[in-house]
C-alpha cells in the first residue's frame, strides 16, 4: 500500500503525451512535420494537461524506418530542423512546466552509421566486434534459424568480408553487439549528451532485444502460428530476445540517468506480466516504467479487461510504479480498434487507472487510421510483407488541427495523407464542443490533475457483472467509483453488497454530469461515468 505522504516524482504523477514528429505540425511547407511545428503546438499540448512529451526518433537518419535507423545519435534530422530547433524546442517544453522525453534507439543503428561502416569494412576493423557478425554454416547458409521482425531471414551476408550480421529488424538496421564494453560505452555517452543538455528521460526503443543468447541457439518454432501473422511468428524468439543479461545493460543505463537529477527511462518491452516485471530491475535499479502494453492486445471484454488490471497490479514489484498505454506508432489506433464510442470509454479507463498514462497524438480527438492505397504505402513493415494488411502507415497520419486545407498540418500535400472527414474531426472544431472527445480528455486529465485519488490514490476492483467494468479509485479522504460499460447495449450497476452515494462529476454523456445518484445507476451503451462518492 502507498503512503499518501509520499513524494511523488513528475513521471509518476504525470501523464506522457507522444509525438510522431513527422506528422504533428510542418512549419516549413515540406509537408513534413518538424521541430518548430512541434513549438508552435505546445499550447494545445500545455492545455491539455500533459506532463512530458514523448517525441519519436528525430536524429540523423537515411529513414530505411523512419528514423529508428540512426546514422548520428547526437544530431538532428535537417527535416525535423537545426540542433538550435532542438535547444529551443526543449527550451519551450520546460518553460511551460513540461518535460521532454527522447526516443533512445541503442539496439541497433542505421548501416549508414559510420561504426557500421567501419565495422563492415574488414574483419579485423576494431569495430567489427561492434556487430553481430558470423560465419556461415558449411553449407553457407544462415548461421541460425532467427527471423527479421519485418520478415525474412535476420541475417543478411557480407560478400566483402565473407560473413554474415544480424538484424533483428531491416537489413538497414544492424544489430549492435551489447556485449561489447565499448559499445556500451558509447551508448552511455549518447545519453549523457542529451541528459547534459536537459533532457528528462528516454523510451528506450525494444529493450529486450538488446541482448542475444550468447551461443546463437535456434529458436524453437511457434505451435500456434497462423498465416495472416507476420512471419516472424513462426518462431519464439526464446533465444534471441529477453535474455539474462539485459538487465545488467539496462541497469548501466539506469546508473547513468541516476547521477543527474529526476531523469527517467521507459521500456518499450512487449513480453507477458511476468516477463515485464523483471524489467523494473532488482531493487528498482531497472527501468522506471516498463511500458505496460496489456491494453493494446487485450480482447475488448469488461471481464478479460479486469482481470489483466488485475493480474498487473498484483505481479508489480514492491516499489514499481504502474502505467498504462492506449496507442503507439506501431498500433492500429484506439478509435479503429473498438470503435469511436468505445474509445471514449477506453479513454475514461487509461485517465483513471491507477499509473502514469501515455496517450498517442491525435487520440485526444479520436482520430482514426486512415486507409492507405496499397500502391501508397510507406512503411517498410507493411512493403516487406504485402498482403498482411501490416503497414503502420494508417496509424501515423498528419495530425487534425482545423478544417483548412491540409487540415492546418501543412501548406503542402502532407506525406501521408487525412481522412475524408478530417474537416469535422479536428482540434478547432471540437475545442468548442462539450460533448467532444476532446473535451473529455480535457475534464479526465483536468480531474486526474486535481484529485489525489486518481493521480496516486489506490486501486480497488468492484464486482460487476459484464459488460461493466467497475473499480474505485481513492485516498483516506476522497473516492471515485469508475463504471465502464464496454458494450453498445444498456447496462446496470446495482451490486448487492455495496452501498453508495454520490455524484456523477464526468460522464462520457456529459448531460449526465452533475447528477446524484444512490444504490444503483442504469447506463446507456458505451457509457462510462467517474462519480464521486459521499463519505459514508
Ligand atoms: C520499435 C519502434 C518501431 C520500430 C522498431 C525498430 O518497435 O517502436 O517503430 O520500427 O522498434 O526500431
Ligand atoms: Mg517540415
């Protein structure tokens, strides 16, 4: 149990805000977002409420992944801007109150990097050990049976030099070889270059896949891969991903970022509860928030969904902070996923949950993926295996400001492009609606800021029969009873053995806010309501 007495950190009480940067807001007309887009929209990310901001891979990049393939970790991209776009950009973030959080990408570098370059070079460069590099097996084929996340073989060969290396994602990407102390030298640096110049933490790209069994065993193959699944699939990535020593490596990290003040680190991790858990270290000298994704996989049921908040607050370690995600880059989004009226409902769900919550841009208005003509599709993901309906390009489309042309991204045709009804689904046009998606977001953060209870109060799951998913959130002197219908249908709420009384303070239906109510509630489909009890 926490005590309320306790000092909370800024990233535990706090709500992260992330940015796809080449979709947020272009300032030059390229039709591609920037850093100075970014500064011109930091009001509406100030008004909302949000504590950090999260921005995507903005460095030197040949953009094989746009931009999780770093050719130069300490520079900046010159389509984003100038590292002067960058001091000021986090300038602006930390005038008004807020933090700036890094994507740290130390898995892997671009092929264009010039360690790579070196190491490719010859075999007895002294980078070559700075990369996965193998002999092929007498027959030449691939050292083992490991497969590219974004399909095919991860190893590609070396003619110059007669090996192989590997990549656990493109070719573009190689590898690093984490066991090398000079490499995690070098990686150490990285984040003493950003943390000496005020940034506030890092989400560390794929964290479990920093490390590889040293012996290269096989992997075993998956019983229950299906063929709509990436190929990837095929295989449990038991040996090359989640190995032991990752944590030593994420432990170094964590050392560097505890010699300065208040700096954090995310995981981005997707393993089962157990699994993840490991990741807030020994002793909490691990990861600070091991992204929690149960969210995104998870069947929308109010019984599946209670049971993994459930399973979660119970695996956490003593000491290790919760937190919850909705949506990413990599994920269809929330809207697509349940439907537009569910995903406020689910957004009631992430602002009240007990855990420092990450909303993905464009979320905060319900935006949707928006489709994409196969013959228009960008990302290497959806291009290497066609016909799996992998892109991720529908998820990373240009944010909806207003109903201008280009709905106020860009003078120019963005590089992805906006949903027909981008002109009533937008910023402007909902900052003035009560019953917007965004003003609920508005009131869910503003509450969430106000109220202990749901900031760092505990967590106590009510029963409730499906489709509802009930819970309280409290501290010794205030309580909220959250009821989520998770259906389209009505629902009631009238549990047998708890009383209560209170008031509706925010409602998916805001007409209903306001209202007392005692005993038992009925609920519209897709409804979702915080009320604040009366102390009994
Ligand atoms: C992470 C990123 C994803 C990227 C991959 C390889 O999963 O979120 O966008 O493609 O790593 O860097
Ligand atoms: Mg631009």
């Amino acid at each position: 149990m926490k005590d309320e007495n306790q000092k909370y950190l800024w990233w535990q009480e706090g709500v992260i805000y992330q940015i796809y940067p080449r979709s947020y807001q272009d300032s030059d007309g390229d039709g591609v977002g920037d850093l100075q887009g970014i500064i011109q929209r930091l009001d509406h990310i100030k008004s909302l409420g949000m504590t950090a901001i999260w921005i995507s891979p903005i460095f030197s990049s040949p953009m094989a992944d746009f931009g999780y393939d770093i050719s130069d970790y300490c520079d900046i991209h010159p389509l984003f801007g100038t590292m002067e776009d960058f001091d000021e950009l986090l300038q602006a973030v930390h005038d008004r109150g807020m933090k700036l959080i890094l994507d740290l990408v130390p898995n892997h570098t671009s092929n264009e990097h010039p360690w790579f370059k070196e190491s490719r070079s010859s075999k007895d460069n002294p980078k070559r050990d700075w990369y996965i590099w193998e002999d092929a097996k007498e027959d030449g084929s691939e050292p083992n049976n490991w497969l590219s996340v974004f399909g095919g073989s991860a190893w590609e060969w070396d003619e110059k030099t007669q090996q192989y290396y590997y990549h656990a994602f493109l070719k573009e990407q190689p590898d690093l070889n984490w066991r090398n102390p000079e490499v995690q030298e070098a990686m150490m640096n990285v984040m003493r270059f950003w943390l000496d110049k005020g940034v506030d933490g890092f989400r560390v790209d794929v964290m479990w896949h920093m490390i590889k069994d040293d012996q290269l065993r096989d992997n075993p193959t998956n019983p229950n891969y299906k063929s709509h699944q990436a190929t990837y699939e095929k295989l449990i990535p038991a040996y090359s991903t989640d190995q032991p020593e990752v944590h030593d490596i994420v432990h170094m990290m964590r050392k560097v970022l505890d010699s300065y003040d208040e700096r954090m680190m995310i995981g981005e991790i997707y393993l089962p509860i157990h699994k993840l858990m490991t990741y807030y270290g020994t002793d909490k000298n691990g990861a600070h928030l091991p992204f929690n994704f149960l969210l995104l996989s998870t069947d929308w049921d109010a019984g599946e969904i209670a049971s993994n908040i459930n399973q979660y607050e119970a695996a956490l370690p003593e000491g290790g902070w919760p937190n919850w995600v909705l949506g990413n880059h990599d994920q269809s989004r929330i809207s697509s996923r349940v439907g537009q009226d569910q995903a406020r409902v689910a957004a009631m769900l992430l602002l009240t949950l007990r855990g420092t919550p990450t909303i993905y841009y464009g979320d905060e208005i319900g935006m949707r993926d928006v489709p994409i003509p196969e013959e228009e599709v960008q990302d290497p993901q959806g291009l290497n295996m066609p016909g799996l309906n992998l892109s991720r390009d529908p998820q990373r489309t240009p944010m909806q400001w207003d109903d201008s042309e280009n709905a106020g991204f860009s003078p120019s045709k963005p590089w992805l492009p906006l949903p027909a009804d981008y002109r009533r689904v937008n910023v402007k046009a909902q900052s003035d609606d009560h019953g917007s998606m965004l003003a609920l977001h508005q009131r869910l953060l503003n509450l969430r800021q106000e109220e202990d209870a749901l900031r760092i109060g505990h967590y106590k799951p009510m029963e409730a029969q499906k489709p509802l998913l009930a819970y309280m959130r409290y501290t010794s002197n205030t309580r909220f009873l959250i009821l989520l219908n998770l259906s389209h249908k009505t629902c009631h709420f009238h549990p047998e053995h708890f009383q209560f009384e209170g008031t509706i303070e925010i409602d998916t239906l805001p007409e209903r806010e306001g209202t007392e109510v005692k005993d038992k509630i009925s609920l519209s489909g897709d409804e979702g309501m915080v009320i604040r009890l009366k102390h009994l």
